[in-house]
C-alpha cells in the first residue's frame, strides 16, 4: 500500500527555509513518516488566505499563480503571480489526493483551497476531494484577539494603529519587499502581484507605503482576515468552512491559559514570555469593543470578560470560557474548527457547545488529553483509538493543555517528548487513513 504525501501548511511568518519541519519530523525515526513522502510548499507569509491558498494549489499542481480576475481587481493587484514550472506534486487530483497539516494561518488556508477548489476557481482539474485530510494546529479557523492588540482597529478594521506593533511590522514587509531581489529567499514576501520591488515601484512610492501602507491596511492581507469580522463574512456570507463528506478532519488545540486549570508559567525564552503577556491580553478581552459585533454573541446586548484571576468570580457572561481560554496567539473556540458546532458528541467538560445562531459544523471533542505527556495515553490502545477518530465529514477535535502556540515548532523550544508523541500519532493516524480510504475504494 502506497502512502498519501502530507503537506505541511505553515502560518504567519512561516518560510520553509526558516523551520525545517522535513528534518524536524524524520529525526523522531518514525517509520510511517520515514516512508511518507513530506511536501514543503513556500507561501506568502503576510499574503490573505485567497492568495496563499492560490499559491499552494499552483505550488503543489505546478504552473502560474492566478488569483483570480474578479478578486485582484477588487484589491488592486495583478492576476497572476509567479510561476512553478513542476508542482511538487504533478499528479495531484481527486484520485491521488494529499493529506495537509496546517499549523495556525496554515489551517485556514487550507479550508480557504478547499473551498476554492469547490467553487471551480482552479478550473475543472480542482475538487474538494483532493484535501484527503487536514490535521489543524493552533489555527485561528474563526478569528483572534490578538490581531486588535497587535495593532488592527477593532472598530474600523483593516485600519492599522500608527505606531502599534503591526503598523510597524508592515513597515519591515515593505522594506523586505522593495529590496527582495537583492535579499535571500528566507525574507521572500511574495510580492510578485503587487510590484513592490526597487526593480517595479520608485522610491517615492516606497516612501508612501511606509508612512501608510495599502497593503498593510486592507482586506487582502492575513491580520485582517483573522479578524471577527472576517471570520463573519467567510462563514455567513461566502458559507466557507463545511466539512466535505470524504474529507478528514482534526484540529490539536493548545491551552496555556485555562481558568479550570493554569499551568505554572515556564518562561524558557523571549517568545515564551511573549505569549505569556498576550495570553493574558487575549483572556482579558473585551468584545463590547467591537464593531460590528461578532456574531456569536448573538442577540446578547454585552459580553462582559472573564477574569482569568479571580476564581471566585461570579460568571455572569454568556459566553464560555473557550473565548477567552488560548494558547498565547488564538483563543480555544477559534481553533476547534470552522462554524459554530452542531451536532457535538463527547463535549468538553470545561468548555461548552452552544447551539448554532445560522449554520453548524458536526464535531466530536476528544476529552482524554489534560497534560501534553498524555499523548501516550491514545497510543497504548492505538488500533481502538485511531479507529474511533477515522470519522469523515466530522471533525475530531483533540484539546491539549498546558501546551502553547509554538508547542511544536521546530527549533523553538527543540525536540521533546510531546513533539515526538505528536508526530508518532499522527504517522499512525494517517497510516490507518489510507488504508481505510484503500478498503473503501
């Protein structure tokens, strides 16, 4: 039996060139993985979900980038991108599928090209059949706080604050883009469509996209689209994120910082206390300051925040803790998957699942994980464990905490335990994948 090739979809700021997850993985020697072929595509970093999902479908096929007549002319930049004269996977279709594993932006994109692939923009060659599966990874799939405390308006996004750390980082992407034929591919910003470089664009309009920048401020680059409002339009107006039939899915939620329980704080590095300070922003969060609204406050008039500290708090508000609960970058309800859940076997027991306001993604939540060394617990029991998690069209949503965003980031916090445990499972789920697709077949 020949194994599917898994793709692996890095998020914000993720360059293949920079985290080498190839070499990451095969140090743990596992033999599933050892004999899986691993697909690296390169995608923008700061690029919108439309436009890195475009870029993985002609990373993997092969050919010119083409985003789409109707969506560049309504962001104002050219239709086609660069060219992939050989896919790294040619024979990619609905017979010869591939499995994807997203990690943060990564699993959007990947429900993004799913979504693409169903709407026909890839041509008569594209079907939503060709995502075998999609392991999702601390991915915002319904929005971020973050994103409003890193510098978006949470009342007239795309607008950037001056000054905040996201106008500054746009800043930086401008200067890596208007020098990128002169810097090396790790600081590629994939600005091909929007002629940014010294060789395409002058210095005084360099200067302008540094003092305000188009980009940075629009509704075609990531910060944007994970906001609530963004997540809103996805999921209620284009109806972007239902599971297909034959498609699996699961999504590995991280949890730094829980209000039934707070793990002791590790700080073993500067990230590490970065994600610490914005956990706290994050589960401090206030949504009344939002606007419009997020729609899974409902017709509630108020969403007061739950203090994370104050355990004898009375809880008031009528949301679950899963709003503010997170894994320093993505609250724990965002990363469970697309939609609200309908439909949900085995809840959370700390987490609720509340009825659907407009439409509902069926999901079972796996609540055998409370510290990151019980990964071991599934694999003593594998066969049993791995057949009760092979459900397609449903996603199998496995809470991990005391674990963080960057958890299983290669070269962040080096190899571990629960990097190992990690991928050891996954190689055998997908192994049991394939040969239950095989059966079928």
């Amino acid at each position: 039996m020949s194994s599917t090739p898994l793709v692996i979809v890095q998020g914000f700021l993720g360059t293949a060139e920079i985290i080498s997850w190839g070499r990451h993985i095969n140090t743990f020697g596992q033999e599933s993985l050892a004999r899986r072929k691993i697909l690296l595509p390169n995608l923008g970093p700061v690029s919108s979900l439309h436009d890195r999902a475009c870029e993985l479908y002609y990373s993997l096929a092969g050919g010119t980038v083409d985003y789409g007549k109707e969506h560049s002319s309504a962001h104002n930049h050219a239709r086609y991108g660069r060219t992939f004269p050989v896919g790294l996977y040619p024979p990619w279709s609905k017979e010869h599928p591939l499995h994807f594993v997203g990690h943060s932006v990564g699993g959007p994109t990947v429900i993004k090209l799913q979504y693409l692939l169903q709407e026909g923009h890839f041509g008569k060659e594209g079907h939503p059949e060709m995502v075998l599966s999609l392991n999702a990874v601390c991915s915002p799939f319904r929005g971020t706080q973050l994103v409003y405390t890193l510098g978006e308006e949470a009342t007239a996004a795309p607008d950037v604050r001056p000054f905040s750390l996201g106008a500054l980082l746009a800043k930086f992407i401008h200067l890596a883009a208007y020098l990128s034929p002169l810097l090396p591919s790790v600081l590629d910003m994939h600005a091909d469509a929007r002629a940014l470089s010294y060789r395409e664009s002058s210095l005084i309009s360099f200067g302008k996209q540094l003092w305000s920048s188009d980009w940075a401020a629009s509704t075609d680059a990531v910060p944007y689209d994970m906001t609530f409002e963004a997540s809103d339009i996805r999921e209620i107006k284009h109806g972007e994120g239902r599971p297909h039939q034959n498609t699996f899915y699961r999504s590995h939620v991280s949890c730094m910082l829980c209000y039934h329980h707070e793990p002791p704080l590790r700080i073993s590095s500067i990230t590490h206390i970065l994600l610490y300070f914005w956990s706290q922003s994050i589960g401090s969060f206030d949504y009344r300051s939002l606007k419009p609204a997020p729609s899974f406050l409902g017709n509630f008039k108020h969403a007061n925040p739950m203090n994370m500290h104050q355990k004898s708090i009375v809880l008031v508000n009528p949301l679950g803790e899963e709003h503010w609960a997170n894994d320093g970058v993505v609250p724990v309800f965002s990363q469970w998957h697309p939609l609200p859940c309908g439909g949900c076997t085995y809840p959370h027991p700390y987490y609720s699942c509340p009825p659907h306001l407009y439409s509902a993604t069926t999901c079972s939540h796996d609540r055998s994980m409370s510290e990151p060394s019980s990964l071991e617990i599934p694999l003593r029991n594998a066969s049993c464990y791995l057949e009760a998690q092979l459900i397609s069209g449903c996603w199998v949503v496995r809470t991990m905490d005391g674990s963080n965003h960057l958890s299983l980031i290669p070269r962040v916090w080096g190899e571990n335990t629960y990097q190992r445990d990690f991928w050891v499972e996954l190689g055998q789920w997908l192994d049991a994948v394939d040969k239950h697709v095989n059966i079928c077949r």
